[in-house]
C-alpha cells in the first residue's frame, strides 16, 4: 500500500478532531535520501496541526499524539515526518 496524504489526513481528522490540517506529501524533495522509496511518494510528510486536544500540553505530548496517531503509517514505512502545531 502507498502511503497517500489521505491516508494521513483521514486519520489525523478522525483521532484528533482539528480545527486546522494541512498534509504536505514531500517525499519528490528527498528522492535518493535514507528511507526513500524511489517513487517519490509516500515516504516523507509534513503535517501542520491544530487541534483541541493540544491545550495545555507541552509540545512534545502534541506531537505524540501526532506520532500515535500515525502509527500504522509509520509501520507500514512512512519515514519522515515533520509537524507544525499551529
């Protein structure tokens, strides 16, 4: 299965209810760096966030819930991922 910024979207939108969300695929920008997977799809991310569940956490149980959110994703090979709390 290739990783989509759907599949991402879908299920940050269903775990952490945000109020924004944007998911960048960026995995074109490191075609031929470590955990690429020379389709240029579906290896790299970018996630940028706000969610209710956030208040009053520190940043790093923010992006947790990000990582937690995203774990099948990332068993299923997603490599890099970069999260924005906004």
């Amino acid at each position: 299965m290739t990783i989509t910024a759907a599949h991402l979207q879908h299920a940050l939108q269903s775990r952490l209810a945000p109020t924004r969300l944007e998911v960048i695929d960026e995995s074109a920008a490191h075609a031929g760096h470590a955990g690429a997977n020379g389709t240029g799809f579906g290896t790299h991310f970018r996630v940028r966030i706000s969610s209710p569940l956030f208040t009053g956490r520190a940043r790093v149980a923010q992006h947790r819930l990000v990582y937690d959110a995203l774990q099948e994703f990332i068993d299923q090979g997603l490599h890099a991922l970069a999260i924005e709390v906004l």
